[in-house]
C-alpha cells in the first residue's frame, strides 16, 4: 500500500514539516527546485523507515514492516499546482474508505502574489472530496486524513484543523471606510469567498474546551459567501447609541447584569450609560440586549434607507476570521493577545474580582472595556472582532452546527429563537472563550455589561 504524492513543476510547496516520537525532519524552499523536492521527499520516506522511488516527475512512499513509528506533515503550504494522493484504501478518524483519493486542482487559485489564502485552498480541497472520502470528511470537519501503512501513519497536514494553512492576518494598511451619514458607524467591506465556520475537535482539545461545550462548533462546515457585503470596522459605540436614543427616545425596561464586587445581580439602575463601571464615548456601547440592537439596526436602516442589520453568525465568522486558519485571527497562541484583542489579562487579573480565572499571560492595559479601535486590526480591517464586548448575530440558537446554511445566511429555522448567537468574547473572557470559532448564546431581551454589538450592511449586486 502506498500514498503517492506526483509532484508538477507547477506546484510551490514552501514547507515540509514531519515530526514524531522517532522523526524529526523539517525542509523549507522557495518552491522553484523541483530536484530539491523530489530529493527531499526521497530522503524523508527514508527517515521514515519506508524505501521511494522517482521517475518523470513522481515520488512515491512506501511502507516497510517496522513498527512503531509515526510519521506527521502537519504543514504543506500551496501555491499553483496539483497534489494527489492515492491509496486503495485509507482509514479517516478510524473509518475505512474503500475509495482513492481525487486529484486537487489547485491552478485556478493562488495566482495572485502571495498565493492562495487559507480558506481558498481548503474550499478547494473540499469541492474536490466528493465521492466517500469526501463525505466523511465533511461529517467529521476538517480532521486529520489518515493512512495506514502497515506500521507506518501518514497524516497529511493540509486537510488538519486550520492552523496548517496559514496567511497574513493583520492588515498592513487600513482598508477604505466609509460611513452614510455623520453619526454612522464606519464600514469596510468584507469580499465574497470562500471559507469554514466551527473549530475541530484538534483545536477544542486544544484548548481544554468541555467536551459538551465543544460540540457547539461542529461539524465543522464549509460556507461560501456569494456577494460582498458591509459590516462595521469598529463596535458600535456609546455616542452612536446614544444618538440613536436621543432620536428615538428608545426605553426598555429590564435593567442589566453587572458585578456588584462580590456577585452578580440585575438592577434596573444598571444600564449601556452605567454597565456598573467607567466608559468614554468612544467605548463599545454595552448592557445591550439583541432586542435593542435590533432596535439601532432598524432605526438606522430608516434614516439611511440602506438595509443595515446584524450580521448572521456565518458573516461574523467569516469576517472575524478574515482568511486566518488559525483559532485567532492573529495565531494561535493567547499569550500575543493584548496586541490584538482586549481580554482578561493581567491587568483584569489586578481586580481581584474573579480570582479562580486563568487570566492571558500578558497585559492590555485595560481592565474593563477599551476605546474601540484600540489593537490591531484583522487582516479585513476590523477592530476588535476578539475581546473588548460579545457581539450579537441575528441567528437563533442552535446547539451544533449540524444543518447550518453553508451561503452565510442567518440561520432562525427550526432554532430556539427566544436565544441569540453572541460571538467575539469580551473584555471579561478568558483564553478558551476569545477564539474566531467560539459560539454563546443567551435570551435575547437580556443585558449583560459584557455585550455590545457590530452591524452589517447588505450591499448592491
């Protein structure tokens, strides 16, 4: 049995990592010596324990009848190209398909500089994986595909969690804003493509997700977004909000969550002017329920006559997420979040307020919420898509992703639609909870002094 990987002089791979607890062998190229790949691979399937062969072009790795050894690609970066892999049988979380793998084309993306992104060659990958393989795969999300060769395992690294495939995640000049009128929100505008929504069970491991938390966000699945669209390049803030209260006259009753200092109670005196701590203007708008959000999408969607909303929880993803294949749109590790995100944190931990918390081992300078626009900006030009205040979507509770729309569209069928998708984590997250990935809910009429909320905007076709 043999996995065979037939390599074009079209193809660039910059990275081959395999590690294991008998192999360690990194290679790294520009991606223009072909006999430098072919020889490398001829010298990792030696590692491994396996013979190779070459002729015309091809590579080929063969098992040998050790035991023990494990041999792990958990990083193949592509440009233009096709890779296939072929096996007459292979073995996918355990599951045996009795089906080889399909060629993946990968010619038609990556051409511009800088290659393909992350979820443009995984979305490939995919629409290419229809026969068994394919399905199973789409079952599971992205996991790791698998081979066995008698004692030897081949995991290929380009179909494991999102982490293996990276881009640029922070935005190297600020994208154009534009706002309709004085007291809107700025919107950039996030481009159609293609990318998945949820996180593996690899990543929720990880991450020392609860087992029953983590089902949340699966099956991982892929979403593909037709037509661009608008969405706020900041939170909305306490001036915007306030505007749109003094315009209106909106009142609510029902008071907000907050911490007293040793418990957390509702109280009617609590509100998005007094979340129960100091705020500026600039600050993200929080003590807001998705009812009154709703409210401030309606009301400005009237005054601009432009179709403002709430983004469905797909759009928020997709956006927050910006093409990273990473659990955070910065990386993966959370000690780098105070460039990026305002989450609890060392400076939080000072409080002494919630000392059974794992604060992030670094400090943002603020303890509560922060100025929107205050850390770095995702590779689409967002602000604050991690940390800072929960953000509602306009989809309805659902307990997986089972099912969901894979067009981006907000998903209320059959939902428990007395509860609402809050994303992003807040100022008060810890670690687990500040992740692109991540999905909460709660009522939709409650207000808590941790959610805020973003706006979206559907543009022209």
């Amino acid at each position: 049995m043999t996995w065979e990987m037939t390599v074009e002089d079209t193809v660039h791979i910059k990275g081959i990592l395999i590690s294991g607890p008998e192999v360690t062998y990194e290679w790294k190229s520009d991606g223009s010596n072909l006999e430098a790949l072919q020889r490398n691979v001829k010298k990792f399937a030696g590692i491994g324990g396996g013979d190779s062969k070459s002729s015309g072009g091809e590579s080929s790795l063969s098992s040998s009848d050790e035991g023990g050894k494990k041999l792990i690609i958990d990083r193949i970066i592509l440009r233009e190209g096709k890779v296939s892999v072929s096996a007459d049988s292979a073995f996918l979380k355990g599951k045996k398909l009795n089906a080889p793998l399909p060629n993946i084309e990968l010619k038609d993306i990556g051409k511009e500089e800088g290659g393909a992104s992350a979820g443009d060659v995984i979305a490939k990958v995919m629409d290419a994986m229809t026969g068994p393989a394919g399905k199973a795969l789409g079952s599971l999300g992205i996991g790791e595909l698998t081979k066995s060769l008698g004692g030897l395992i081949l995991i290929i690294g380009i179909l494991t969690a999102f982490a293996v495939l990276t881009v640029p995640t922070v935005q190297a000049a600020e994208p154009k804003a534009f706002r309709d009128c004085a007291d809107c929100p700025e919107m950039v505008i996030v481009p159609a493509g293609a990318s998945f929504i949820g996180s593996p069970q690899s990543v929720t491991q990880l991450e020392g997700v609860p087992a029953k938390r983590a089902k949340r966000e699966r099956p991982v699945h892929r979403i593909r977004i037709a037509q661009a669209f608008g969405i706020g390049k900041f939170e909305v803030t306490r001036h915007q909000y306030g505007r749109f209260v003094s315009a209106t006259g909106y009142r609510k009753s029902g008071g907000c969550k907050y911490w007293t200092g040793d418990k957390f109670e509702t109280a009617d005196s609590k509100n998005w002017q007094d979340p129960g701590y100091a705020q500026g203007d600039q600050h993200p708008a929080v003590c807001i329920s998705w009812d009154d959000a709703k409210a401030y999408t309606n009301w400005l969607a009237r005054k601009t006559d432009k179709p403002y909303r709430l983004p469905s929880e797909a759009e928020w993803e997709y956006a927050a997420r910006a093409g990273a294949g990473t659990p955070r749109f910065w990386g993966s590790a959370p000690k780098d979040a105070c460039g990026f995100a305002n989450v609890f944190d060392l400076t939080g931990a000072r409080s002494g307020d919630f000392p059974t918390m794992a604060p992030h081992q670094c400090n943002d300078g603020y303890e509560k919420t922060a100025p929107v626009g205050s850390f770095q900006a995702n590779g689409f030009g967002l602000h604050d898509t991690a940390g800072n205040a929960w953000e509602w979507t306009e989809d309805c509770w659902h307990k997986t992703l089972a099912g969901a729309p894979n067009d981006g569209s907000p998903w209320v069928a059959d939902g428990r639609c007395t509860q609402r998708v809050l994303r992003g984590g807040s100022w008060i997250s810890i670690a687990r909870f500040v992740r692109s990935g991540n999905r909460s809910k709660i009522n939709k009429d409650a207000r808590i002094y941790r959610n805020g909320f973003r706006i979206a905007l559907s543009l022209p076709r």
